[in-house]
C-alpha cells in the first residue's frame, strides 16, 4: 500500500479516489441523462464527504451547499424525513461545523484536531435527545405521509449521531456514516428499481461515499496518532527534562 507521506496536500490513493468518484458520476449521468440537480448534487456530495474523510476544514462549507442541493432533490422524491431532517438540522449543524472546526484545527495542515474525549454527561444527554426526537420524527414523517417511511426514519437515526460526532470531531463518525450511507444506497436504490434510470448516478455517489468512509476511519485514526505525537514534542520542547 502506498504509504500516506503528507497531511498537507493529497497522495496517489488520493487522486484515484476522488478522480474515480467524480469521472463515474459524470459518466453515469450522460449515459442516464441525469438533471443537472443530480448531477451538481452528486458531485457536491462526493467531494464533500471526501473532504471529510481527510479531516478537512474545507468540508464544512461544502456541505452546506450539499445539503442545500440534497433538500430540493429529496423534496421532488417526497423524501419528507430526508428533506425535514437536512434542512432543520443538518445544515444548522455544519454551520456550527464552520465555526467550530476553525477554532479547533492545526494551521500547519489545515486539517481538524481530533477529539475523542466525552463526558458522561454529555453521551447520556445526547442519547436521551437522539432517542426522543427519533421517536417524534417517525410519527412526523408518517403524519405527511412520507415515501420509505422506515427507511427515511433509519436515515435519520445513523445520521444524527454521525454529523454530531463529526461535529465534536470524533473520529468514529466516519464508522457511523459508514452505516448511514449503506441506508442511503437503499433509500435511493428504490428509484432506480422503479425504473427511473436517472439516479444511477445517485447510487454512485453513494457507492464512493461507503468507500470514503471506511478509509476515512483509517485516515483519522492516523491523523489523531500524527497529532498526539506532535504534541507530545511539544510538550517535551516547553518542560525539557532537568
């Protein structure tokens, strides 16, 4: 495997990730004669969760374009709990994304510090919030009569927790998007078994985005090991030994 030699710019694994994704949507969407919405949506989305993958800063702005993008297209589909759940609290919380990740990021790589540190407090709240407001979710989204119902409602219990740790810059949200993005396949693959050949390039975007995610994990797991490291210099620099 070659090996990760920079944090700064991008490897050769890299390219082909990134290069493969954004070639395999364009082409699907000419052979399939996608709209313009899927395909700016698609490529939004892969580049998106790419940037993420890399802990990069760069991946909070484009993601709110994303979802900008993904809430008109899951409105058209009558994906009621897709668009609700973008539009109320995944775009709010990318916006904190900006603003916190830009507090907390290494300037010498332009990439997120990784967190991993919770307390107990916080994990109960979170999930006492996270049960409750799914639970409120499913009866919202069969109250108007929402397509997938139980699939849209699975995409929103794997995606709050996901963005939430993403948020807080824990490293295990790129095993939850893992999860989330295989619901994802499911929910859009519906469409293209129906017939409607057009979201091919969604499913697409949605096959790189579950690759992403399992080298993501393998990405921040190094990136939080390089960043211990250094400050563990750091620390041995301001308290040398007597």
């Amino acid at each position: 495997m070659i090996k990760l030699k920079t944090w700064k710019g991008y490897n050769l694994i890299d390219a082909i990730l990134l290069g493969g994704g954004i070639s395999t949507i364009i082409a699907t969407s000419i052979v399939f004669k996608s709209s313009w919405l899927i395909i700016v949506n698609s490529i939004l989305g892969i580049c998106c969760v790419f940037m993420q993958t890399k802990g990069k800063i760069a991946t909070q702005f484009i993601g709110i374009v994303w979802f900008v993008f993904y809430c008109f297209m899951a409105y058209q589909q009558k994906y009621y709990g897709e668009t609700i759940l973008y539009a109320t609290i995944m775009i709010p919380l990318y916006i904190y994304g900006v603003i916190h990740w830009l507090a907390h990021r290494d300037k010498r790589d332009n990439v997120v510090l990784v967190n991993n540190k919770f307390k107990a407090k916080e994990i109960v709240v979170f999930i006492s919030i996270w049960a409750a407001v799914s639970v409120g979710v499913f009866f919202l989204l069969q109250a108007l009569n929402t397509a997938q119902l139980w699939l849209s409602t699975v995409a929103f219990c794997t995606m709050l927790p996901s963005v939430y740790l993403l948020m807080r810059r824990n490293k295990w949200n790129q095993l939850l998007f893992f999860i989330n993005d295989i619901v994802l396949y499911v929910l859009w693959q519906s469409l293209v078994y129906k017939g409607d050949l057009a979201f091919v390039s969604i499913l697409c975007c949605q096959i790189f985005q579950i690759i992403y995610d399992a080298y993501g994990l393998f990405v921040w797991f190094k990136l939080e090991k390089k960043q211990n490291q250094e400050s563990s210099v750091e620390i041995e620099k301001q308290n040398p030994p007597v």
